[in-house]
C-alpha cells in the first residue's frame, strides 16, 4: 500500500482534484468528527478545493492496512497533516479508509473517517 499512499500523497501536492475525487466510489461516506457522516462527493470536493484555494499542503502516511480474506475490502489507518497557512488552519490527526477493490490494483475509498489530534 505504499505506492497507494505515495500516489495519493502526489494527487494531493499536484492539487488534481479529478484525481482526487477518483480516488472515492460515487457515493462515500465522510465521517467528521462530531458530524453525522455525509454521503456523495460535494464534501470531499470541497475539503480538498479549500486546500486547492488557500495552497494548502496536505499529506498521509500509513501505519497499518488490512485485506479482507476474499480480497475485495481493506481497511486502510494512518496520520495526516494539514497546513492551510493563509487561512490559519494547522492540524494532524489519525484517519481511517474503508476500501474497495476495483478491477485488479485498484482501491477506491467507501468510508473515510478521521478525527484530530489535541495540540500539545
């Protein structure tokens, strides 16, 4: 999963939201902290079109992934960081994928959940 999380890693840096939003099934869920999650596409858009406007950076590392036994769901969980400097907005937290195989290397993202971390 490495090379999943290097090409999301570049999607995000290259500010390609097609890509982006490719990288989800046409109807996830976002799972917010303290939200109720939302279905669709409209939220993720406009999270990472913040990030596009404002030049924000944004990155994931991975720390575990686990693969269904027949194969066709993983869960993928790990740190990101988020750093929007022209709109004062700094965070790092743990996030959560719920994934789907699509076709034989491809994984597309149902569930995206994450929360963020206190500042210490």
């Amino acid at each position: 999963m490495t090379a999943y999380n290097d090409r999301f890693n570049e999607i995000v840096a290259t500010y390609d939201l097609e890509a982006f939003l490719a990288l989800y099934v046409d109807e996830p869920l976002w799972i917010a902290p303290g939200e109720r999650p939302v279905a669709g596409l409209d939220v993720p858009a406009g999270t990472f079109g913040f990030i596009i406007e404002n030049a924000g950076a944004f990155s994931h590392s991975f720390e575990h992934f686990f693969v269904s036994d027949d194969g066709s769901q993983a869960v993928m969980i790990g740190d990101y960081d988020l750093d929007v400097e022209q709109a004062g907005v700094a965070a790092t937290g743990t996030y959560l994928f719920v994934m789907e195989r699509h076709g034989e290397d491809e994984w597309r993202i149902v569930a995206d959940m994450f929360n963020q971390h206190e500042v210490e």
